[in-house]
C-alpha cells in the first residue's frame, strides 16, 4: 500500500518571528518514504533541521512579517496490515526496565500521576498485568470520555479528563497513557498522520492524530483509546512524554493560524 500525505499551514505574524516545527515523519519511519519527503516555507526562508532529545526531526526557521506558509508532502510505502495485537505481551517489572525508559513512568506536563493513581488501581488493580490491563484502561478511557472538537482545549490535563468525561484525541491518549504510568506500564505519547484508511469516511476535516504506544515484552505496542479498534495507515511523527513534546508548531511571539489542511489518503491504482 502507497500513501500520500502532506499538510498545507499558514500562520499570519506582525513581525519577523523564529518558529520550531515538528512536521517531518518520525526516523522509524524514513526508510518507508517513496523518493523524499519535502517541507518547504513560502517565502523561501530557509529551514534547519535536527533531532530533539526524543529523536524526532524538528526544523527551525524565522516567519518574516507578514507569516509564512508551511508546506509537505510524502508518498510513503506500508504494509497496510492494522496495529499489531500480542494478547500475550507481558508487562516488564520495574527493576527489569531499560534506564531511559523510566521517565514514561512518571508525570509530565500534561499528566498528572499523583492525581490519578489511586483511581487507576481502584479501576485496574484486579487486571491481569500487561497486555490485558493495558486493554482495560483503552476500554474504560473509549467508554469514559466522549468525543468533540468542540471540548479542545490546549490546557487541559488528563486529570481534567477523567473529571470532564470529554476531549479529543489527545485527550484520551493523555488519560490512557497516565493511567498505564500509574499502573507501571511506560507510556509514551505519539503524534502523526492518520486517515480514513479501512473506515468509513469521517464527516471532519482530516487533521492529525494522538495516539499513545505502551511498552510490554520488551518492545513498544500501539494503542488508540478514541478509537479503540486497530487501525491501518497509521504513520509517525513524533514521540515524547506527552503532546507539550510533540507540538507540531511553537512560535516565539505572537501568531494567528490562517490555513490547516492535512491529507492522508491511500494511493489507489487505476
């Protein structure tokens, strides 16, 4: 399977304004990318490239006066077989986790261990560990939390969630995630293209998706609590604790989004 994916992003700025962008697909991924994948900035300001501390591809660039327009396209190659499934993945003991993965245990910026521990072994305690426990918390967050644009808010933390009962896909990925932390499962948040591949058409606009992977056996697993199904075509961007480390843009003044079109469609042959 081929897809084409790409984004078309236009931010207004009353003067000349250095940015941070996280628009380049993940490096797990690269050896996937058909021919290159190009971002480009009009006006041809020039872009610097280089990796963060969690390995995603990041670029750096000044918008002049007056704004710029971001733009990327890829044609990436995949297997079109959904997110794996390992009912048998087991949950790695603490004393046994690899040292740089110890901070996907504990609280980050947008979720609150401390908060919710007590409520997630009230809820999960009597799970059975690894793959089964995480797939509890995906069932309880798709059933606890309903969807909207509408409830977006980019303040809002897994603790306001679980209170809440509403957001949008990072949301439940931020709950999900903090729950697994607070039962010692690492979680990690991830960030990336996902379309309407072996769905049915969703009547939103496309934009991209927050997910979140768990580490059992020894390997990261995928898991989507929104919607709580494997999927196909789901392709990385970035990874970090949570989405305060994948922001797909961070401007250092003051900027007003103009245009946000993204596409993520299978290549049909004709």
């Amino acid at each position: 399977m081929e897809i084409k994916v790409g984004f078309d992003i236009t931010y207004a700025a009353v003067q000349p304004t250095p940015m941070v962008i996280m628009l380049s697909i993940h490096p797990s991924r690269r050896s996937d990318i058909i021919g290159a994948e190009t971002i480009t900035a009009e006006p041809n300001v020039p872009i610097g490239f280089y990796r963060d501390s969690f390995g995603n591809i990041c670029g750096r660039l000044v918008a002049p006066a007056g704004g710029v327009t971001l733009r990327g396209h890829a044609l990436v190659r995949d297997s079109g077989l959904p997110d794996a499934v390992n009912p048998d993945a087991e949950q790695v003991p603490i004393d046994q986790l690899p040292d740089d993965l110890l901070l996907y245990l504990m609280a980050s910026r947008y979720c609150e261990t401390d908060k919710l521990t007590d409520i997630a072994w009230s809820l999960f305690g009597a799970t059975k560990p690894g793959w089964a426990r995480v797939a509890a918390i995906c069932d309880f967050v798709h059933n606890h939390v309903a969807f909207g644009y509408q409830h977006a808010h980019f303040m809002k933390s897994a603790h306001d969630v679980y209170e809440q009962g509403t957001g949008v896909c990072r949301d439940f990925a931020h709950l999900a995630l903090t729950f697994c932390r607070c039962m010692n499962i690492p979680a990690r948040y991830c960030t990336g293209y996902m379309g309407d591949i072996g769905i049915p058409p969703e009547p939103e606009p496309m934009d991209f998706s927050g997910w979140f992977e768990a580490y059992l056996s020894g390997q990261w697993y995928t898991f989507d609590a929104r919607h709580n199904h494997p999927r196909i075509g789901r392709i990385l961007m970035g990874t970090g604790r949570d989405a305060a480390d994948v922001a797909l843009t961070t401007s250092f003044g003051r900027m007003e989004l103009k245009k946000f079109v993204v596409i993520s469609d299978e290549v049909v042959a004709v």
